[in-house]
C-alpha cells in the first residue's frame, strides 16, 4: 500500500517520460497555463478515483492537500479547459501503459460494451449533451441516458482500446466501426487503439456469421462469441463455460471503472469534457495495472493500492 504522495511521485515519473516524446497539444489563444503538461495529465489521472464524488470533490482536495506538489495549480474552470486540450496526450498514454502491460503478447482480447449514464433518462428537454447521447436500455441499469462505451481488454485486464456511442447503439454496429477504425486508423479517433494479432472474445450481443465472416476477411479480426438463443448451430454448454471464463475479465475491468474509478459518476456538460475524463479514466486503470506489476501485487488489486 502506498501513500498519497508516493503514488502520485510514481504517476508523475511515468507521466513525465511519456509527455517529454508526445507531440505537443494544438495552440490555442490566450495566455499559457500555468501548469506543465505532465503536471495537467497527472492531475487528471488522478482525479478519476471514486473518492473523489465530483470535479468540485477533487479541486477542493487539490487546493487543500496537494499545493505543495503543484504550486500553479489554477482555478478549477482553467484546470478543466487545460485537461481538455491534453486529451490526445492522455489517449496515447493509456494506449502505451497497455502496451508495457504486455498487450500486444496477449493470447485473446474480450470485447463488450457498457453503459455510462449522463443523466436521468425520466428528465425532460434535451440536457446538456443534447444530440450526442440518446436513451438505451442495460441489463443492469435498465432504460438509461448517456454513452455506450465499447472496450478491448487483455486477459489481465488492460484496456487496450475504446470507443464511444450514443446509448441505442447496438454491439455489432458498435464492433463494426471499432474493427474498422483499428484496421484503418483515423488521427481523430485515436482511442481505439492499434489492431490486435489475437482474436477477441465476445457475448452473444456481438454473434452473427455474416458479421464474422466480414470483419475476418475485411479487418482482419477474428470475432468468436456464441450464437444466439435461437440459432439451430447452439454450441455445447461445455464450450459456453469456457468462453464465459476468457470473457469475465472484461466484466472485472467495467466493475473497475465504475466503482473504484468514476466512470459513471459525472455529469458531463460538454462532448470534449467527457472525452477528456473518460481517457484519464482508462489510462488510470492501466497505470494502476502496471504499479502493482512493478509492485509484485496482483495486477488488479486497486482498491488497496493507496492508503488514503
């Protein structure tokens, strides 16, 4: 277990060595920020955990606790407009934690979808993220207001690549344009992350054999996931059980996000905004997955890992 000022000296030594080769963010006008670029993505990292309720939670923690690290430390509208404009820097840097997280050597990838809830689907009007977010329905959360997010996760569970949807988007619409991207990268969707050499596993949301077939030949991504219920090719119960098992990480890696994190915990009022927090949302989870290697802990075991 580490404490509050050892882990952020961790997080700002890799953050640091990564931002020093990232190309730097497009300028914008105005007066420079105050703060260093690996001090921007250090404190967006780590205002993500759970502990901190909300973006004000956070600042009000900074202010009081965390002056002496980061002395410039602006207001809190400055800080958020800093975060946003260093969200490219923050994507790659998840990507790269999930490459020295072994991902590339990874013998399969799960791939599933989430729901992230941005408001109350009951509220009248449009709200703030009008036209970006719809209403979907989750086993979990039922009908629901927000994003879908679609993942790809390594057997230990780094997050190699994401995406995001409006909420009625269904799995293989999403898997559709997510295969695509990673086969023929777009410089303005970096998020999904390189092509992966492994197949991905997936739930029966993401069955169909045309689908399979096309993204084989097309993406080059080999998509195995059961039929489904109805389907006269149900496979034996045995085989079932063993891809639920490959598969279950993805499931550990979203209770991650959710709890220990705050995935879904804010109330975004800009696109950008939520891009932002979801980027430094994952690249947390996957430093947090390299310290513990480093660490010789379990690679999952977050919950401990800084004595608050």
């Amino acid at each position: 277990m580490l404490d509050v000022d050892t882990f952020l000296t961790w997080l700002y030594v890799v953050v640091d060595d990564w931002v020093k080769q990232a190309p730097a963010p497009r300028a914008r006008p105005g007066p420079v920020g105050a703060l260093s670029a690996s001090e921007v993505v250090t404190l967006a990292l780590f205002s993500q955990w759970a502990c901190f309720a909300t973006e004000r939670a956070f600042y009000r923690y900074a202010c009081r606790h965390l002056r002496a690290a980061f002395p410039a430390l602006p207001d809190r509208g400055q800080l958020n407009r800093l975060v946003r404009a260093h969200t490219a820097a923050i994507t790659a840097l998840g990507h790269r934690l999930a490459a020295a997280a072994g991902a590339r050597a990874a013998a399969y990838q799960a791939l599933d979808g989430t729901a992230v809830p941005v408001r109350n689907a009951k509220r009248r009007g449009a709200g703030w993220l009008g036209g970006e977010v719809d209403i979907g329905w989750s086993s979990l959360l039922g009908w629901y207001e927000g994003f879908y997010l679609l993942v790809a996760v390594t057997p230990t569970g780094a997050v190699t690549g994401y995406g995001i949807a409006p909420a009625s988007t269904k799995d293989q619409r999403a898997a559709e344009t997510f295969l695509a991207l990673r086969h023929a990268p777009d410089p303005r969707l970096p998020s999904v992350g390189p092509p992966s050499p492994a197949p991905y596993v997936a739930d029966m949301g993401f069955a169909g054999e045309p689908n399979h077939r096309h993204w084989r030949a097309d993406y080059d991504a080999l998509v195995i996931s059961p039929p489904q219920h109805n389907s006269r090719q149900a496979w034996p119960a045995a085989l079932q059980r063993w891809l639920s098992r490959r598969r279950q990480i993805v499931e550990t890696v979203f209770a991650k996000l959710q709890h220990t994190f705050r995935l879904r915990a804010d109330r975004p009022h800009h696109l950008t905004g939520f891009q932002a927090r979801l980027a430094a949302t994952i690249a947390l989870h996957n430093f947090c997955l390299w310290l513990n290697r480093q660490l010789g802990r379990a690679p999952l075991a977050f919950a401990d890992l800084i004595a608050w």
